[in-house]
C-alpha cells in the first residue's frame, strides 16, 4: 500500500526517486535510488501486536474509505478470486530477463503479490491483506492486476482454474477525450447543431464559452442554453470510434516505428504535453488535419493545464468501466470472475461474447446521452495475449 505521507518521508530521506513515466501525463513510477540498492534491503519482521493492529487497522481505513458502495465492494471481491502460475511464470520471467535487472526483479515481485491476493481475510470487522490497492483522484484502481506486466497477463486465472482474456475498447482516451471536450467546452450537445467537416474555427464561431472554477470548467445544465453550433471534424471521430486513429495518423505521417511507440510519441506531443505558445510538429499536423477538435484540446489544456486534463479524461474512463461496467458486472453477471485494468477488463473466456453485448451496449449509453440516429458506437476488442482477434465487428452494433 502506497500512502502520501509515507512517498514523501522515502523521497526525503533520498531511499526512492519519483519521475513520469508517460512525458507530461498524470502517472508516475518509483525507483528505489542505486546507493540504496548498494547497501541491501532485508525485511524486518513486527511482532509488537500492538503495532501490528494498527497498522492494519490504518490500512482498512483507507480501503473501507474506497469501498463505500455495493459495486466497488462487488469489484474489489472479485479481486480475491483471481490467481496465478507463480511457477510457470517465475520460470517464464528468467528466461527472458536476466536476473538482477528492473525488469526481472519487478516481475518476479508482482507474480508474489498477486498470488497474496486471494489470501485476503476478514477478522474482527478489518480487511486483512498484504497487496497494494489504491484509487486515485481520477477514480482508477491501482492493484496488483492493473499494474501486472502485460506479458505476465496469460498466467492469470480464476481460483478454480479458468484462464482471461482481455476486453478492451480500441482508441479509449481518444473516445473519452473527444467526449470531455465536447461537453466542458463546446458545452452541452443537446442544445447543439452538429456541423461536419469544413472551415476553420474562428474566435467568432458560435460556440458555448464555459463557465471555469477551481476545479476546472462547469457545464450548465440540460435545456438552460439556447442552440449553438458545434463543429465536428468527421473524420477524426469516425477514426477514433472505429478504433482506427492511430494508424490513420502513422500512415499519414509515414511512422516507421511500432504502434507503441507512436502512442508515446502522440500523447507526449500532443494531448498530454504542457500548453506552449509555439506548437510540435505533431501540433502543427493535427491542427491541419483536424482544426475543430484541435482547438478545443488547444483550449482546455491552456485552462486548466496539461496533466488536469490527463486526470479528468481518466475520470470519464473510470466512470464507465468502475461504475457503469462494474454496476453491469454486480447485476447481471455477479457469477462471473472479473478484474478492471484501467481502460478494460478481465474475464474468462468463455463469458466474453454475452459481456461483450452489455459493454456495447452501455457505452451507446454513455456516449449518446441523447436520442440519436446514428449513434456513436466505440470499437470493442478481445486479446487472448496470444493474439488479437476482432470478435467484437458484428456485436459492436445498437442491440435491437
């Protein structure tokens, strides 16, 4: 478990070193500092009972804290059922990575305590576990499954031996960023006309100009705004929607690279980098190509900042995956053994295609929050870790 008051007494005291892992986003990693590692860390056993107690004690309040209604309870048991190959993938991990190295020493780690996971009790009213769980301000949950490395992901399974696959939505913060601008800046859609491709925004458009507080932009309610223009640049929702965007953008700009390494360059250089008057290439690009949807980004990020809009972005993807999802998953599928990374989920098998179905089906809810006859409908996937396959093209349509 990772407290603040802790990080800072082990970031002063120079033991660990905090940096960003994702160039101007809201996520962070630790690393224990070299002379540290130099001198050797050995576990101290407490015995005091004393001190034990209330060190759990401290931890069940923070938990109980996160876990205050019946879905996040629902979510967080089904933590408990979720097990792992620690031999298969310790013998996995050395193999590939040599012994000693970042790499090999956190996988090897993180096999241990998801394994701790299902030994989690309950005794005199306290949550008693020994694995990190954490929510942070954005909503997302921080476990041992979310931060497994995704290469460790197929030694994963239920307690009674079923295997996972994944289920994730193609371009998500593309989807859940679109969706956020829209509503904090161009305002409410239900009160808009949506206009396609052509044109560039001007300081003229008749766009809603939001009212901004401390914590960011207020939207007004439904039905208190007159009808306004919002221009749409069809092209990119259709290519995040589809799920298609980051290709579309690699092959416009002839990417050579992998996919992965695309995406970091993106999200460096575009979304979740700090505002600054003179623009990145990949700025200057996407602004050309796509001015509507640019301008609003260009907007909020001079507002609010970079990494508040990384946070509120996260926010929209937690809302949808912890309380819709997760409501989905309590009442209709209460049997089924499932766990939440981020942007997806976890499941075996051979429930995916029926989990499949309301995940459509409640983000059809969640990104037309109006009658609509043409929906937007986000591009849903099924990894095996082996291999991708596309299982979602003929579900991924309004269920009549």
């Amino acid at each position: 478990m990772y407290y603040p008051m802790i990080i800072k007494s082990l970031m002063d005291g120079k033991v660990i070193t905090r940096f960003n892992y994702r160039a101007g986003e809201h996520a962070f990693k630790y690393k224990i500092n070299p002379h540290i590692l130099k001198e050797g860390i050995q576990a101290k056993q407490i015995d005091k009972v004393t001190i034990r107690r209330k060190i759990h004690l401290f931890r069940d309040k923070d938990i109980q804290r996160n876990l205050k209604d019946a879905i996040s309870k629902h979510e967080f048991q089904n933590l408990t059922f979720i097990d792992i190959d620690v031999e298969d993938a310790i013998k996995f991990i050395n193999s590939k990575y040599k012994e000693g190295t970042p790499k090999h020493t956190h996988r090897i780690l993180s096999v241990y305590e998801v394994s701790r996971m299902k030994d989690t009790q309950t005794a005199e009213g306290i949550i008693k576990m020994d694995w990190m769980f954490k929510v942070d301000r954005s909503g997302r949950w921080h476990t041992p499954i979310a931060h497994l490395a995704k290469d460790l992901r197929p030694f994963l399974k239920t307690i009674d031996g079923k295997r996972f696959v994944e289920l994730d939505g193609a371009c998500s913060q593309l989807t859940f960023c679109h969706k956020y601008l829209l509503e904090h800046v161009s305002g409410k859609v239900s009160n808009s006309n949506i206009i396609g491709e052509g044109g560039t925004p001007t300081d003229s458009d008749n766009e809603y100009e939001p009212q901004w507080g401390l914590d960011g932009p207020k939207p007004m309610g439904r039905g208190s705004l007159p009808s306004y223009d919002v221009r749409i640049d069809l092209m990119w929702r259709n290519a995040i929607f589809n799920g298609n965007a980051y290709q579309l953008l690699m092959d416009g700009m002839q990417w050579k690279k992998s996919r992965d390494e695309f995406k970091e360059y993106f999200f460096k250089n575009l979304f979740f980098n700090k505002y600054r008057p003179k623009l990145t290439k990949m700025e200057e690009a996407f602004k050309h190509y796509f001015p509507h949807e640019f301008q609003r980004l260009r907007k909020t990020k001079k507002r609010i900042g970079n990494k508040e809009l990384a946070v509120q972005v996260q926010r929209y993807e937690s809302r949808f995956w912890h309380k819709w999802i997760g409501s989905s998953m309590r009442e209709k599928f209460k049997l089924i053994n499932y766990a939440t990374i981020h942007d997806s989920i976890l499941l075996p098998e051979e429930n995916v295609n029926e989990v499949m179905v309301e995940v459509t089906r409640q983000a059809i809810r969640f990104f037309n929050p109006y009658d609509s006859d043409e929906p937007l409908i986000p591009t849903f996937r099924v990894k095996t870790f082996e291999a991708v396959s596309d299982r979602g093209t003929e579900l991924n349509r309004p269920q009549k």
